[in-house]
C-alpha cells in the first residue's frame, strides 16, 4: 500500500553489571568483636537447619515445542474469485491468493478463524488448509475494512489446535518473538520466524480498502513475507499477542514488520462475532485530502489553513446533508482539534466521539471560515 507521507510500499502482510563499591573499616572494639562472632556462629547453625522447599515455578517449554503446539492452529486461507461473466456462460471460480489465519475460538459446531480483510476480501469462496493438510470450506462471519481484520468460521471437526489470546499492553521492545504463516502460499505453510518487539506501539498511515487511516501496530523484526498477513505473531509463552498484518517493502529496508495488537484483536473479533461488522460514528460525505486536490480548487483558503480534507460527497439524507454541507467544503477542525487529513477526520470521529454525539466542524466554504454542528448517526443506517 501507497502513503504520500513516507513514499513506502506496505504490502498487506546488553546489560552491563557494576561492581560494587566496597567500604573497609577495621572494629576495634573486642566486645563487638565477639558479638559479631555469636551472630556469625548462629547464622551457621541456622543455615544448617533443613528447609521445606517449595518449587514455585516451572521452566518455560523450548521454544522448538511451544511452535509445535502453536502451529497447529494456524491455517492456510485461500480466497477464490469468480472469474468471466455467468451470463455468458463462462464464469469460474478461480484462487485468487492465499494468506494465513489463527484459530482462536471453537463453539460446539464451528471453529472460528481471525485472519486480516484483505485476504478474505472479495471472496466468493474460502478453502481451509489445516496445519495438517486437511481441507475445510469456510465460511466469512464478519469483516472490517479499516482495521484489517476479519472473522471466518469452519467446522469443528477439522480444528486442530487454538491459540489464546495474550496481552498485548504488557510487551516492552526486546521481548522475543515468533511468526507463524505461511509465506508465499502453502508449499511453504507452517513457516516459523523468529524476532524481538522492535517497538511495542508505532502509528503507521495505511490505504485501506475503507479509505485512509492510521494503524496502531506492533512493530517486529521478524520476517513477514506475502502469505503471512494474517498469521500469528507469538510471545514465549505461546499466547497470540498479534495478527501479522503489513511490512515495509522497500530497496534496501529489512526487518519491519507489523502486526495488529492482541488487544485490539479481541475488541473487535468479539463484535464481528456479534454483529458482522463493526458500528462506527457516521456523518455521511466523502473526502479528499487537500493534498490530492488541483490547485485550482483551493485557491480561495488563506495563507494561515495549512491542511484539512475537502468534501468530495455528501449523501444528502445523512448528518452531514442535513448539517448543511456541500461539496468542497474544506473541514479543517472538529470540536476545536485541528484535522489535516481524512485520516485524522476519521480518527476523531472513531475514537473521540461515539454514536449520537453532536460535534461542531470547522469549515471554509468559498475562502469564508464557518462553523456546521451535526449529531452523528450510526455506520449501520447508512446500509439500512
């Protein structure tokens, strides 16, 4: 994926010890002297003394067993797409790519499959490989474009292991690491590397199938190829601490990659498991960063509007028709936070602001600066 800001391609996938200072002093005293002796004799006879031992911990799995049983709940999804026109008479199903996927959860029927959206996306079918070689179909349960991930589900019976759920909050840069997938499709399936956090949180602009946006992301130095997105990254412990999304392709870059956080993951497979999707404030117009509009057309800002995103659309039934917006309005503030793209336009609405809040938009229409208040909607009664 393309970002104007950073011009990289994000494809969608010591201590040392001191020594201490010691101080001498030489006790004159013969009294303290034999004091000294007393305690030392007795710490000796205590010491001597036997002690119920209790082991209060047990040593970690090597790391070569801990990837034999994490790996077996990672899969192989292969995304078919129908090709040619049905109506000719020639239409067929084709594989379009593969990536990988984790199970994380099983009910009495179905074990369910987080995975990024944009291995599943446009899919008209969806084939399982299990880290066994079983074949399963699947079934799409619930995705969500701007953050890339997405829920599908497969019978039980072909569930061969699940991954749980870690932390993601408590990782710190250092902390070893594992990657799961599979690389370039399955011939390559079951692939382990292996890495450190390179950073436990970076924000990183994205293109996503929903538009601009900023990802909060772990970053790894763990090698993530074309196949992976989708695949577990994993902490020591075997827990999945992050859904290996994206990495940096770039003459001469090696070693960043990114995954989704755990957290995150959790929040939002629980609400695609509810509702299919994931409801989000809604005002109803498209954007366009100034950025990518002809000069032309903001020939009217003053000299002091640095950046801002313009209304390309505005559904006229929606909050923002109502609000009065038009197009080529240029928004550049909401609530008195300045907005210098549709990424952040998007990042207030769907992290500051909740359904059914009322937020003022600071605009400039025609070069003259003015303020729109609008009650934000539901994302769902924009598909109703």
């Amino acid at each position: 994926m393309n970002t104007s800001k950073t011009k990289w391609i994000l494809s969608t996938v010591g201590a040392g010890a001191l020594g201490s200072v010691l101080t001498l002093g030489a006790v004159l005293n013969t009294d303290v002297l034999a004091q000294k002796t007393d305690v030392q004799s007795a710490e000796k006879t205590e010491a001597a003394q036997p002690y119920n031992v209790k082991q209060t911990s047990t040593a970690a799995l090597p790391l070569s067993d801990m990837v034999a049983k994490a790996g077996k709940a990672i899969v192989a999804i292969e995304n078919y797409q129908t090709a040619g026109n049905r109506f000719a008479g020639n239409a067929e199903s084709q594989k379009a790519g593969t990536g990988s996927g984790v199970v994380y959860k099983t009910d009495s029927e179905h074990a369910y499959v987080v995975t990024n959206n944009h291995v599943i996306e446009n899919a008209s079918k969806l084939v399982i490989t299990t880290a066994g070689g079983q074949k399963a179909d699947a079934e799409l349960v619930g995705a969500d474009p701007l953050t890339d991930i997405a829920v599908v589900k497969m019978d039980k019976n072909y569930a061969e292991g699940m991954l749980a759920l870690g932390d993601s909050s408590k990782l710190r840069a250092g902390d070893p690491v594992v990657a799961i997938g599979n690389p370039l499709g399955i011939d390559f399936s079951g692939t382990v590397t292996q890495g450190i956090v390179s950073a436990p949180s970076r924000s990183i602009a994205v293109d996503t199938a929903a538009g601009k946006w900023e990802m909060d992301v772990i970053q790894t130095d763990a090698a993530i190829n074309p196949g992976n997105s989708g695949g577990a990254l994993v902490n020591t412990a075997g827990e999945l601490i992050g859904i290996n999304s994206l990495k940096i392709e770039q003459s001469g870059v090696e070693g960043l990659g990114f995954a989704i956080p755990s957290n995150e993951v959790k929040t939002l497979a629980a609400q695609l498991m509810k509702n299919g999707k994931i409801d989000r404030p809604y005002i109803g117009i498209g954007l366009i960063d100034l950025a990518d509009v002809p000069e032309m057309y903001v020939r009217d800002l003053p000299e002091e509007v640095h950046g801002g995103v313009m209304v390309g659309s505005v559904d006229a039934s929606s909050p923002a028709g109502k609000a009065g917006f038009r197009e080529q309005d240029v928004i550049t503030a909401v609530n008195g936070k300045a907005v210098e793209s549709s990424a952040d336009l998007r990042k207030l609405l769907y992290t500051d602001l909740h359904i059914g809040d009322r937020a003022k938009f600071t605009i400039y229409r025609n070069g003259d600066k003015m303020e729109l208040t609008s009650q934000l909607a539901s994302s769902s009664s924009a598909t109703e």
